[in-house]
C-alpha cells in the first residue's frame, strides 16, 4: 500500500507517516506543492490531506486532482481539527471523500487507511 500524507504541521504529519508505514510505504509532505507535484509522478492507494494547509486547503488539492487526475479522486481522504469556512465544509461533504476529525485515535487511522488498501 502506498500512502500519501499531505499536512503542514510536520510534527503530526511524520508521526501519521510513521503510524501508517505499518502498512506499507507512507510519505509525509507538507505543501500543496509537494503534493501536486508527487500525485503527478506516483500513484498512491490513499492521499490523506489535512482541509487546512498554509496557502491552501485539501479541498483546493480535492478540486486540482478532479480537474488533473480524476482517476485518483477515489483515492483521497480528508481529515481535520477545523473548517476555516462554509464553502470548505460543504465542497468537502458534497466530494464524497472520508473525513477523518483531529485529533483522532490510532484505530480510527489505521481503519481509514485499511478502507483504501
């Protein structure tokens, strides 16, 4: 399985990595940015993006793979401490993607993630 974690605060996003590499390769990167440019080049089982990053949020990257790689829109989930708005909130909803709510427990994680193996 192979597992993208995309959130800006390193700190959580390397422990995710690092929980979620249990079940098989998991890389942390902590830009939209990084993002794009990885979902460009390599195929992942689950992307797992934070809603709200600097300069940017999950749904942002959500609305970029649709346009870009709709192929890979099944494979994106969604988790979050916080929606900074409505329209965030309702895009997400509306998506169909996984939300996952932070903080989360180590079973929900992994259960999450064994949905997309």
């Amino acid at each position: 399985m192979r597992i993208l974690i995309v959130d800006d605060t390193v700190i959580l996003g390397a422990a995710i990595a690092r929980i979620l590499s249990r079940l098989g390769e998991a890389r942390h990167v902590a830009t939209l940015e990084e993002a794009r440019r990885l979902i460009e080049i390599e195929d992942f089982h689950l992307i797992l993006s934070d809603v709200m990053l600097d300069l940017g949020t999950g749904a942002d990257l959500h609305f970029w793979v649709a346009q870009n790689h709709p192929e890979k829109l099944g494979c994106i989930a969604f988790m979050s401490g916080g929606i900074p708005d409505y329209a965030t909130w309702e895009y997400i909803q509306k998506s169909g993607a996984p939300f996952l709510a932070k903080p989360m427990t180590l079973e929900s994680l992994v259960t999450l993630a064994t949905r997309f193996a």
